[in-house]
C-alpha cells in the first residue's frame, strides 16, 4: 500500500498516475478489475483520467456504469463522498485500488474498497492532502507507514510533500498560491502539507479595520446578489453582496429575523430592490414558497469545506493593498457572527468531524453561499485538477 500525502500541487496525484496506469499496462489483456474511487466521479475525472489520457495517449472515456477498459483490463469508478457509496462498489474481485483525495472519502467506501482487493498481488495507490492529526487516514495508515506484514514483505510506505517538491509549477504561480493562500490551516496544510487541526475562530483573518466599510449605495452599473439561509426559530438570513469592477465582493446589506413566515421576508427582500440572481439553502418547500411570493432562488453550493476555503481566501489582503470580500457597517449581525464563528471543539481527544461549530452560523451561512456561487469553477488550494498545470 502507497500512500502519497502533503502539499497540494506537490506531484503526489501525478506519481500515482504513473504507478496506477504502469500495473495496469504490465497486466495487459489479463482482463483484471481494478477500482479508482475519488470525492466524486468529476474529480476523478479531472484529477486522474484526464491526467492519464493526456499523459499516456489513452482513453479514459467513462462509460454509464462508470467503467473503461484500459490495457484490456477493467477500471471502475466511483465518487465515494456519501454514507452508502459503498453500495456501488460490492460484488467484484479487484487487483488494484487507487483512491484519490482519499480523506474526501467516507469511511463505509474505504472499508468496502479494502474488502474488494482480494485478488492476487493487489496494490493499492492513496493520495491525500492534510486535514486534522486525528483523521482516521492519518493515525490508522500513514501513521503506521513501514509496517510489515508476518512473513517480512511491506505492508504500508507513505510519502510526504512539500510543494517545493514540484520542480516543474512557474514561479509566478507559486508566489501567487502563498500569497493568497490564507494563513494559519489553510496555509500550513496547502503549502507546507502538515496535518494541523483547525482551531478557534474560522475566519482569524478577519479585521475590522480591513474589512469592514462605511454603510454605502453601490453603484447602479455593479452585479448586485443575494444569498438567503432558511430559519423560523433560527434566523431567517438575506445578504445583499455588490461586486466592483475588479470582482470584489461588498456585502452592503442583510436582513436578520427570525419568528417571521416567508410572506414578511418575502416583502422585506422586495425593498431592497432587483439582483442579478439569488441563491438559497437548499430547503424545496421553503424555496416554492418564496418563489411564489415574486423572488425566484437557485439552491446554493452547500460543500462546505470548498465554501470556507473560499471566503478565507477572499479575505487575503492582495498585493495592492486590499482584500476581496468587505462588509458594510450596518450588517450588525453578519459582522457579529463573524466574531463568534468557530471551529468544532476536539472532544475526547479526537475531532469527530472537521467543521464548524452549529451555532452563530446563520449569516456565515449566507456568506458561504454568496461566495462559492460567485468564485465557482475558479482555482484555488484545493481544487485544481492536475492536468490544469500539466502535472
């Protein structure tokens, strides 16, 4: 077992590539099984196939099932995110298993993808990113790397990466990824790829010197959105953002009530006058209802580890002196939240789940929403596929 973990754009994913798709060509014509699991079937589109098609000169066209032939052997894919993705993967005998971005994965897939690798001389090919010491990935595998098994052969070697390990990224992108990869976490595990947990205030970086601006109209000629986070005995939440012509993002305005049926949100929200578009939790009922009252919603992207990431990185000061993401003043209680926002206390000695602790989270919600929606499909320390860089 290979496990390669570190920095992101490290090489880790560009090595198993290479390890995956040679055990795969020296069994030509076998018609062996083997699995590739990832966060989602997109990602391992983008971080694996393409990289192997565009390295090797091959076709990695995924069928419906899921499933390509390569070498005349069998590959099999499957997102491994969700609780019961395991489901997917019963059944077959494989001789290899490369799990992608493997700590994205549910741990009833990982279990399911270990049983699968029952066939003779099996490999398996992990490759991570850091996330909290205690992962289960870390204390139960890279831990334990060099252990052997009864009879002397190895039975797990891991890697670490540091992003100076990649000769081949341009300078100019690697003094653009620090400086605008946010510091604390997000650096330490991006750019330095240590395992540290995620402690205290989410967004640390936030000041209100920096960030926060004098109540203001903004220009008629700026993208005006909305965002909306559901609640009744929560706070129901609307942030109005405005975005400059160099793409930042100014939340000028909120409304923060809870006890109130939609109909008076709805009448709220209509004062505020016409954006460009407005996303929302993902509740249906709730969505039909304001929908029907004249405010039309698309449901949010709700991952939430990318819509962290995302605001922590627009509230990096750029070279010239600024950040991406401000508020205004008068959002008393988005800016309140901003202060009470933190991450999950350890308990026991262990992070359960890395996340945000569920309170004061109303409006961070909604700011969640506003900016992934806005920065979606944009590059940042987490997802950028590794043929996006030729690696």
């Amino acid at each position: 077992m290979a496990i390669m973990e570190g920095a992101v754009r490290s090489g880790k994913t560009v090595l198993n590539n290479v390890l995956f798709y040679s055990t795969v060509r020296g069994n030509t014509g076998r018609g062996l099984h083997y699995i590739i699991t990832g966060h989602t079937l997109g990602s391992i589109k983008r971080n694996v196939l393409d990289s192997i098609a565009e390295q090797f000169g091959v076709n990695t066209t995924v069928g419906t099932t899921g499933t390509f032939d390569l070498w005349g052997n069998h590959i099999h894919c499957f997102g491994a995110d969700k609780a019961d993705s395991y489901k997917a993967i019963t059944g077959m005998t494989a001789h290899g298993w490369y799990g992608n971005e493997v700590t994205l994965q549910h741990e009833n897939s990982i279990r399911e993808c270990f049983n699968r690798c029952s066939g003779e001389d099996a490999r398996i090919w992990w490759d991570t990113n850091p996330s909290y010491p205690q992962h289960p990935v870390k204390t139960d595998y890279i831990d334990k790397s060099g252990e052997r098994l009864s009879n002397g052969r190895l039975r797990i070697q891991s890697w670490h990466f540091s992003l100076g390990d990649n000769p081949y990224l341009p300078a100019e992108y690697v003094e653009n990824l620090k400086a605008n990869t946010p510091q604390g976490m997000w650096y330490e595990r991006a750019i330095n790829g240590a395992w540290v947990a995620a402690e205290g205030l989410v967004y640390a970086l936030f000041d209100r010197e920096i960030h926060v601006v004098e109540p203001f109209t903004p220009p008629a000629d700026w993208k005006r959105v909305r965002a909306i986070d559901f609640g009744y005995t929560n706070p129901f939440v609307c942030l109005w953002g405005a975005v400059d012509y160099d793409g930042r993002l100014y939340i000028y305005d909120e409304h923060y009530k809870a006890g109130a049926l939609i109909e008076e949100h709805a009448q709220e929200i209509h004062k505020r006058g016409a954006v460009s578009w407005t996303v929302a939790d993902h509740d249906a009922q709730e969505r039909a209802e304001l929908n029907a009252k004249g405010v039309p919603t698309t449901a949010a992207i709700k991952e939430v580890s990318l819509g962290l990431q995302r605001v922590a990185e627009r509230l990096v000061v750029q070279p010239d002196g600024y950040p991406r993401l401000f508020v205004s003043g008068n959002c008393v209680n988005l800016l309140r939240e901003f202060g009470q926002y933190v991450w999950e206390p350890v308990k026991d000695g262990r992070a359960v789940k890395e996340e945000p602790h569920k309170e004061h989270d109303h409006a961070m919600d909604g700011v969640k929403y506003m900016v992934a929606t806005l920065d979606k499909g944009r590059g940042g320390v987490s997802d950028v596929g590794a043929a996006e860089l030729g690696l």
